[in-house]
C-alpha cells in the first residue's frame, strides 16, 4: 500500500495495514503455493520474478513502458489467488463466527473499487469480516459504513489472515497426499 504516511490519523494507519495484510496474504502466499502446486519450485521462481518486477517498476512514471508487460502478467497471474484468499478469509470469519455473511456481500459489491483487478476481492472480503472502513483516501473505500479500524482491529485481522492461511495449507497438503495416493479399489473388489 503506497501511500504518505505522515498526514494519516490512527484509523486510515490501521486501515493501510489490514489493507496491506490482506493483499498480501494473497499475493505473497497463496499465490505462490499455488503455483508451487502447478509447477513446482520454477513455477514460484516465475511468479515471485513476476511479482517482484511489477512492485519494482509496474507503476505509472517514467518507466511505465518497462512495467506494464510485469504488471499485466500479475495481474492475470493473480487472478485466482486472490479470489481464493478471499474465500479463505470469509471461512475463517465463519468459523470464528465474525461477519462472513456480510464479507461475502462487501467482496461481491466492492471488489472493483481498487485499481487493481485482484487486490480489491481479499481486502473487501477482511474489511466486511472485520466491518471496518478501508480507505486510501482520494481513492477508495470499502465497507464505507463499517467502524473506523483500531488496533483490535488489526490484531482480528491478523488472526483471521492466519487462520485462511493455515486452511489453505491443510487443504493443499491433503490434496498432495490424495494426488500421491493409488486409487482405492472398491469394498470387496478383487485386487487381480
């Protein structure tokens, strides 16, 4: 989240990190295992080159012509990712009992307000589980009528990262295990 600082009060702070968690929750771990599950380690080698590249220089300025084939490349390179973290954290709000019902309504309404394609699903998701307000001001706002964020706040949000995190990993580790599996035969089949 790039954004001055020092003009910021306590609630738009906290906000820029949840923000930040949830984007990143996506972009620097479920991606990445994902492609581990696709490819293998040159899968993560890519994604990370690409990812790495897009933050670097996949901006507008004076090299945007350098950063746009990285930027769109993250962009379609994170397109599940980011909708799969998104899901993962409105389970971990289900499961803590927090707001999933309204983090799914928030993620569906207000995922497009970000400039990005794919930032705005997980951090609308956290901002409706937690309802808070998520703001970059002059440019978005999710979950306009949620509380203004508080350290408490961040404190929940980072438990719910954690726990969407650690689902993800279980899911992926039983699903390797599966894939590593012969198939069952059938109660009473012979094995001839």
């Amino acid at each position: 989240m790039s954004r001055p600082t020092d003009t910021l009060d306590h609630s738009l702070i906290a906000a820029a990190a949840i923000e930040s968690l949830a984007e990143n929750a996506s972009d620097s771990v479920t991606a990445p295992l994902l492609c581990y599950c696709i490819g293998g380690l040159p899968a993560v080698w890519a994604y990370r080159a690409v990812n790495t590249l897009d933050a670097m220089i996949g901006y507008r300025g004076r090299y945007e012509f350098l950063g746009k084939l990285p930027a769109r490349l993250d962009d379609l390179l994170n397109l599940l990712p980011a909708r799969c973290t998104a899901l993962l954290i409105i389970g971990a709000a289900a499961l803590t009992r927090q707001h999933a019902p309204h983090a799914w309504r928030i993620m569906r309404a207000e995922h497009q307000r970000t400039a990005s394609p794919n930032a705005g699903y997980p951090m609308s998701a956290l901002a409706g589980a937690l309802d808070v307000r998520l703001e970059k001001v002059d440019h978005y706002t999710l979950n306009p009528q949620g509380q203004p964020p508080t350290v408490e706040h961040l404190r929940r949000a980072n438990q719910l990262i954690a726990l969407a995190l650690a689902v993800l990993v279980a899911l992926i580790a039983w699903g390797l295990r599966q894939a590593g599996q012969p198939a069952q035969q059938p109660h009473g089949a012979s094995r001839d």
